[in-house]
C-alpha cells in the first residue's frame, strides 16, 4: 500500500509516512485509553498477520488462526486486567488457552507438528505480549496515563531518526555485518546521542519520571530496542525472505516499523513495574 508515494524516492516516502503515521499514533495515544486501545489492537492485529504470512511464503505450518486469535485475546485480556474491568485471577486462564494448541496439532496430522507449534508460540511471544505489556506502561491503578506511553515511543523514534541520519552521512564500521549489512556503529552512536537528549526533555515534560527514570528508559532502548531491529533482521533471514512487508511506504511492513518496541517493551515494562509503577 502506497497511497500515490511509490512517485517519490525510498527517502522522502519515509518522511511523508512517518509524520503521517506519528501524528495518527500521538492523537489516539493521548485522546483517551480506549482510542490507545484500538491503535495497538490494530497494530499487533497487523504485525501477528504479518508474521504468520512470512512463515506461510517460507512452507512453515504454523497455526495462523489460532496464532492470531490467542494472541489478540491475550491482548484484550492483559488490557482488561490492568483496567480493573476484569479480576486479575483470569490472567491465569491465559496458559491452558494457550495449551490447547497442543490438542489441535494433534488432530491436524503434520508432518513436523512440533515445528508448527514452536513457530506459533513464537509469533505470540514475540508480538502479542510484548503489544499487552504496554498496558502495564499505560495503566496503573486502573487509571490510564498516556505520557509514559508517549515517552517510550518519542525514545524510540529518536533513536531511529538519529541512526537513520547519523548512519546515512557517518556511517562507516559496520556493527552487525552478518545480519544487517547496513547498520553501523556511527547510526548506532548518533541513535543513542539523540535518545539520551529525547529523555532528559522528557524528564521535564512528563514528570511521572524523574531524569534517571527516563534515562534507564533510554538506554534500555539504546541497547535492546536497536537489536529489536537485528532480530527482526535475523528472523527475515532465517527465513530467506527480505521484507517483512510493504505496507507503510518507505518503512516496511509492521514488523519493520515496531521492531524496536516489540524487543524493548518486556524490558521497560518490568523496569516499571518493579521500581516505578
């Protein structure tokens, strides 16, 4: 999907779709909980299509369906549970859910069912929980703040930004040649640069924070949302596939765009949890 942008060069689409897609998410991130909801219900809908589509073009058997509908239901759940709408006991009704996948593989007569079972936990663990644990971010108490949430996502698009421009007018050493071909150390260094100086402005604007808070934040995201992108890189080449998708011109697929926030949120939100909120 182009939208009239595949006139213009890979550069100027990424900019054109990146504001674009930056206002939409920071108008339904601070309109109210439920319009937070829906922009990552969607997103984790996508990317979860996503990745079950490139393990189908790569003769993988994992469980689409149940791969979809297991991970959106612990989606919905986690948010319900962090909004008090629901009692925290049903967090555990989570796991035999999950289990019944083993049931199903039974009856479906694959050649490799426990392949197709580890690929379907796979898409689960890697993109629906770590879309839920944003909840934990968002919700404390039951009530809902979107600053912590903005502030996660402004750090991890100034960690893009500064390694796309840093990496494209620096970039010499490469940091990851066997994986990603063009990250280098340069992006790497002018990514993190950037990230650290987004946290220290946060630290003023959203004081749920104090300044160390939002740069342990920062450098969680410094370190392992930009091998988000490494693994990402690493699954698509296990898989002998290039691109996750193009369904945001001049990004990507989904996986593309939220590779970052996919490896780094299980991080932040055990950060938080355990010395913030």
């Amino acid at each position: 999907m182009n939208f009239g942008l595949n006139k213009f060069n890979n550069l100027t689409q990424r900019i054109i779709a990146g504001v674009i897609g930056g206002a939409l998410v920071i108008g339904m991130v601070v309109m109210n909980e439920w319009t937070y909801f829906a922009l990552f219900f969607a997103i984790c809908l996508l990317a979860l299509r996503e990745f079950f589509n490139l393990l189908k073009a790569a003769e993988i058997k994992a469980n689409k369906y149940f791969g979809i509908t297991a991970g959106m239901v612990i989606y919905i759940a986690i948010f319900l549970i962090e909004k008090k709408i629901i009692p925290f006991n049903y967090y555990f009704l989570i796991f035999p859910f999950l289990f019944l996948l083993f049931l199903i593989e039974l009856f479906q007569h694959n050649e490799k069912p426990f392949l197709n079972i580890a690929f379907t936990f796979l898409g689960i663990i890697y993109i629906a929980f770590p879309f839920a644990l944003l909840h934990s971010c968002a919700i404390h108490l039951g009530e809902y703040n979107h600053h912590i949430i903005l502030g996660i996502l402004f750090l991890l698009w100034a960690n893009d930004v500064g390694g796309y421009v840093a990496g494209m007018m620096l970039g010499k050493n490469k940091l990851f040649m066997r994986v990603s071909p063009k990250k280098t150390w340069e992006g790497s260094t002018g990514g993190g640069l950037l990230s650290v100086f987004t946290a220290l402005t946060l630290s003023v604007i959203f004081r749920e924070l104090n300044p160390f808070q939002w740069l342990v934040m920062s450098l969680i995201i410094i370190v392992v949302g930009s091998y988000g992108d490494l693994v990402e890189s690493l699954l698509k080449r296990s898989l002998s596939i290039k691109d996750s998708g193009e369904a945001i011109p001049g990004h990507g697929g989904f996986l593309d765009r939220f590779d970052g926030l996919l490896l780094s949120t299980p991080f932040i939100a055990a950060f938080l949890k355990m010395f913030y909120l």
